[in-house]
C-alpha cells in the first residue's frame, strides 16, 4: 500500500468530517470546546459570512468595511468593482482585500488575473482565514448546483457519497494544501548552520547531548497534549500553550546555533523543521476564534509531528549507537 496516498485519502475524508459533524480527531476537540456549534458549522457550509438582506455598504464612509475582506466598501465600489457585500467576489478562495494587497483583481478568477499596471509580490497568497476561505469555495460550489446544501446541523457523507461531489472534493483539497503550505517548516539556510568535520565519537555525543538539552520540560502538569488544548480552548486560557510555544521556540534558536557534526547535518536540519512545524502548530490553535478549520487541521499536524519527533530521537539514537560500534570494532 502506499502509505502516502492512503494518508492523503484519509485526511481529505477527516477534513469533511470536521466540516460536516466535526466529531473526528481535531473536529471533536474543537466542537467539543464549545467555540464552534453545529449552526456555525452550517453557516460555513453556506457560506454565511455577510447576510445580503442587511448588508448595507457606504461608499462615503471612508472607514467602513461592509463585509471585512480588506477592501473599504468605496475602494470595492469606486475602484475595483468588486461586490462589498461579500467577501471573495470571484469565488477563488482568496479574500479581495488579500489579492488586491498582492496585485491581483478581486473580480476575475485566476490564471491572467493580475490587475493592471502592477507586478504581482511572488506567488498568489495562502488565505489568511482557511474557514473564510473554504466558507467561499463550497458557497459557490452550492450556488452553481455542482454539490447539494446542507442543514444547519450538517450531515455525515460515506466514502461512497464524497465520490458524487468533486467539486467538495476539489475545495477540501485545495484548503488541505494551504494547510500543508502554512504548516511547512520554515526554508533553512545551510549556510548558517556551524557545520564541523569532526566526526569524532565524543563530538557526536557532545552534539546528541546538546541538541535534547534544548528542550526544557514542558509545563503540563501531567496533562497530555490532547487534554491541554482542549482545557485551553473550553476556558478561553491559552497561557500553558503560550508556554510551550515559548520552549519551541527558544529550542528552534538554540539549536540554530549549535556546532553540527557533518555526518549529522541532515538528521540536524530534519529537527529543525519538526520544531518549525511544531511553533506553526501552537499558534495556529490559539486562533480557533477566527479560523476553526485552520486550528482543526493544526490539532492534526500536531499529532503528526510529535511522531516525526519520535522516530528522529530513534534516528539519532541508531545514528550514535551504530557510530559506536563502528569504533569499537
């Protein structure tokens, strides 16, 4: 079996289930946390951000934000044309306010959407809000018929039914990849890291020892991970993550700066990223409040992480034990 594409699959079910009933992995401990109720769960699926019948734009109001993607309601009236009632007027999962700020039109889907008399900054943006973002994406997908609407209380679909519904498929998609984007370990430069030729016995050891001595115990009173996220978001009282963000984070720079043996550096730059996703991973959780998909899909890279990290103290352990070996034969 291929373990990657068999992952891939389960996680794009697992993305549904949260959407739909959230009760799966992350989705319950979400749910559960009380910031998202099946009625807001619904209103995502709608794509009930800004209610149409209320919503009142005013373009000689310079500060007002009819429907908070970015744009004033004047430059969306005046100078766009885009709708300031809602918030991704083409429907290509990006906030107006977030593609005009890259140099691209807020009206015309893309490819050959770049507004004119401007270079667009690099790559289109990931969405700043995965929930917004998905919350577009299945409006439209609704609207042109291509998947069915759901009650406010959301629905389970089998394997068999999310096979009836690619255009689902293809936004559940798309938002998976922004989250594997905005979870990726930050780009390392090799030639920043303090890299030594001695390979010697005792410079490993000295490394291995340095290298776990980064990582101060984590404040949890005993409580697991799965068990310290959900208390924090059922009590809105993020300061054990705030903590264990803050050793992430002094580990992350701490280990930037030690001496690596060169037979080591790869297992050295596979922590590195393993701590980079991690920081991702925390504070990503502290914005359930304004982007429940992206702190779902956070709860589940978080899970993959911490085995990543298992399997590298392994690694590094296997590393030492066969050098060992070697010099003593």
């Amino acid at each position: 079996m291929n373990t990657k594409n068999h992952s891939r699959k389960i996680s794009l079910f697992v993305a549904v289930f949260i959407l739909l009933t959230g009760v799966f992995l992350g989705g319950y401990l979400v749910l559960k946390s009380g910031k998202v109720s099946a009625g807001q769960l619904g209103d995502i699926l709608k794509g009930n951000s800004v209610n149409p019948a209320v919503c009142e734009p005013n373009a000689g109001d310079a500060n007002k934000d009819s429907d908070n993607d970015g744009l004033k309601d004047w430059q969306e009236i005046q100078i766009y044309q885009s709708d300031p009632c809602k918030i991704d007027t083409d429907n290509d999962g990006y906030l107006d306010g977030e593609e005009v700020t890259s140099g691209y039109n807020p009206i015309i889907k893309a490819p050959g959407d770049e507004l004119p008399g401007t270079l667009p900054k690099g790559p289109r943006p990931l969405p700043e809000n995965l929930t917004t973002a998905l919350s577009s994406m299945l409006s439209q997908q609704i609207t042109t018929g291509k998947i069915e609407s759901f009650t406010q209380e959301g629905r389970i679909l089998s394997a068999a039914e999310l096979e009836k519904y690619p255009g689902l498929q293809q936004s559940v998609r798309q938002i998976m990849f922004a989250g594997d984007q905005l979870f990726a370990a930050e780009a390392i430069d090799e030639s920043q890291i303090k890299i030594t030729n001695n390979n010697s016995r005792a410079e490993i050891q000295r490394y291995a020892g340095e290298a776990a001595a980064a990582f101060p115990p984590a404040e949890n009173d005993g409580e697991n991970e799965a068990t310290l996220f959900l208390n924090a978001m059922q009590n809105n009282d993020f300061s054990k993550i705030d903590k264990n963000l803050e050793i992430y984070q002094t580990a992350y720079k701490k280990l930037q700066v030690l001496s690596v043996p060169s037979d080591l550096l790869e297992i050295h730059k596979e922590q590195l990223n393993i701590i980079s996703g991690l920081i991702k991973v925390y504070q990503a959780i502290k914005d359930i409040d304004v982007d429940p998909l992206k702190t779902n899909l956070a709860l589940q890279k978080y899970s993959y992480l911490t085995e990543q990290l298992t399997n590298w103290f392994q690694k590094l352990a296997a590393f030492i034990n066969a050098r060992q070996q070697k010099t003593s034969a």
